[in-house]
C-alpha cells in the first residue's frame, strides 16, 4: 500500500514511538510518505534517509504560562488557521501521492474521507485538572479521534498498563487496537558504565530552562554525566566541567547506545520515555514539563504504582535527583504490534462483503 503517516511535532516523543511501526511497514514492502514539520522532519530522515517526506505548517505552541489552556488562548487563531492548512496540505498529498492509507500519530486536522485513516494516541482521557476543562477538553480530542476509521493505542489494555486513565476512553471512539508499548530499544543491563545520562525534550521555553538549571547545577555533582539536549538550537556555554559532556539532537541509534550505558537517567515523564523504561528497566526520576498535565499524571501514577520518585521542575536539584532514582520494577509482556498492525491493514486491504 501507498502510505502516508503524520507525526505530531511536539517535542520527539511521538516521531520516536512512531519509528517502530514505519520500519515495520517499510520491511512489509509498503510505500511511505512521512509528513510533519520542524525538528521532526529532521529526526526522521536520520532515521529513514530512504523514505519520502513532505511538510506540513507547525503549531510552535510554547509553554509560557504554567495553566494550559492560556498557552492555547495566547495561540487560538493561529492554531485554527494551522489546523485549516493541515487539512488541506494532508488531501493535497492523498490526491497526489496517490495514497491508499493515511496512518497520523496526534495531528489534529491529519484525517481524510478519500481513504482509510488510523489515529494513534494514547490519550483517550486527557487528565485537565479540573471535571469542566476535562470533559471540554476530551470531548475536543475525541471530534478529531472520530474523524478516523480505527485508533492505535500504544500500551496494554486493562488495569496493569503504563497509562492508567490515561489509556482508557468514556467517551465514543472508532474501533480501538491496544497494540501494546512501542520501543526501538533493547539493552544489555551489563554494559551500564555511564553514571547519569539526562535526556530533554518537549516545548520551548521550558525545555530550556531545565536545560539551565542542570549545566548550572552539574557543578555540584562531580560524576561522569552526559546531558542530550533534544534540539539543534545554538548553545552557549562557558566553563562547563569536565565531566560534564553536552550532546544535541541525537539519532535514535546513539540515543539508545546512551541509554544501554546508563546507570541512572532524569528525563521528562513524556510517555514515549515511559515505553522505553517499560521494557528496559533503569534507575529513574523525572521532572514533569510545567503545565503539561498528561506528563504530571503519568509521573504521579509511575510514583503511586511503582515507586519512580519526580519532582516539579522549579523545585528539582541534580544532585538530590541523582540520589533519590529509583530502579524500576516492572514486567511488562509486550504484545507483538506487528501481527496487530498487519491484520488491521490486510482487513483494510480486503474488507469484508
């Protein structure tokens, strides 16, 4: 099948989780088109040097204000005329790609009646602080969710999954496929030989900020640390320490390699970083993105159901992060999403009469 996938540009997290799936569909003989914008589109052709891209308009929504619907407020009529020229440039595509399939990971306006269409989230009840923003906010996600023919959900389906709530709908959804966590990474426990890697992502300018916070503040943890910054945005720093080494945007292999020699690691709560450690168990803390309130959620039922301490990013100090990690404990069995994801296509391929 001709395929076009559309990956959300909100820090890397869903260009990661979506990796897996592409190679799966490139090794099946499928033709792929990948759309998005920004820093994404950058990410993956490192990844898919082989494969056709095309750009779509950027939402460059930043988290300056701690309460989230102002940061949308402050970008409402932008946002809407982004969303009109999404859906627009996706059908532009469709129609000259000659596309069979669209496959979208989070883009709101990525959907189409011309073909069959798969939304991929993990976001079924977004977790707004308060009952009324909740429902309004849901009942938003869920106009678009509706748009498609199927939804993909990376995590596992009952109560012992990485999502909690999170993961599971109230509300009407297209048919759902739990096709269970989504990671690139496998690593061998006995090559740990870094003592802290620091991993950053997600929306300016907070990812800055803590970004900061942490080369002020390796000055007083003297031990081997490597701080993978998530962005190729120009740095300036002077007299950082010797033992503290500063990556940019790495590719999926290296960042991967890190992880594997990690000991201990302070990252977002993004929920792509919870499928890695899903499935490859490390000493962790996290640091919540201000005002991102999936990621504050995910942080407080990680800490609830398995221990992994966090702080606010305000209140967070390396040196005491490095020392409260936790080792996780968790055995999660990985459904295979591959079988999952070829008989959806194949039923696609060959509906039934």
């Amino acid at each position: 099948m001709n395929i076009l996938f559309t990956v959300l540009n909100w820090g890397l997290g869903h260009a990661v989780r979506s990796i897996p799936i592409i190679a799966h569909l490139q090794k099946q003989g499928h033709q792929i088109t990948i759309a998005s914008d920004g820093m994404v589109i950058d990410f993956l052709k490192k990844e898919f040097p082989d494969l056709s891209f095309a750009s779509l308009p950027a939402y460059n929504i930043q988290y300056k204000f701690k309460f989230m619907p102002f940061n949308i407020l402050a970008k409402g009529p932008k946002i809407l005329s982004v969303l009109f020229q999404e859906h627009q440039q996706v059908q532009k595509i469709i129609r000259d790609e000659q596309i069979d399939l669209l496959i979208n990971d989070n883009r709101l306006a990525c959907y189409s009646k011309r073909v069959p269409s798969i939304f991929i989230t993990h976001q079924l009840d977004v977790p707004a602080p308060n009952p009324m923003l909740r429902a309004w906010t849901n009942r938003w996600h869920h106009f678009f969710i509706n748009k498609h023919d199927r939804c993909w959900i990376p995590d596992v389906e009952g109560t012992n999954n990485l999502a909690g709530d999170i993961s599971r709908s109230k509300l009407k959804t297209p048919p759902l496929d739990y096709i269970g966590p989504l990671s690139t990474i496998k690593i061998d426990p006995n090559k740990a030989d870094l003592p802290l890697l620091v991993v950053l992502s997600g929306p300016e300018p907070q990812r800055t900020y803590l970004e900061e916070k942490i080369v002020k503040q390796s000055v007083h943890l003297p031990i081997q640390t490597i701080l993978v910054r998530g962005t190729n945005q120009a740095h300036d720093y002077h007299n950082i320490p010797a033992h503290l080494s500063i990556l940019d945007l790495v590719d999926r292999k290296t960042l991967a390699a890190l992880i594997e020699r990690a000991q201990t690691m302070i990252c977002r709560s993004g929920y792509t970083s919870l499928l890695d450690f899903s499935l490859n168990p490390k000493r962790l803390y996290f640091i919540p993105t201000p005002g991102q309130w999936e990621q504050e959620y995910l942080a407080e039922h990680w800490k609830s159901q398995m221990g992994i301490p966090f702080t606010t990013q305000k209140d967070f100090d390396l040196k005491k992060a490095y020392e409260d990690a936790k080792k996780l404990q968790l055995e999660m069995n990985q459904q295979r999403f591959e079988s999952i994801i070829d008989q959806v296509i194949n039923d696609i391929k060959h509906p039934a009469i």
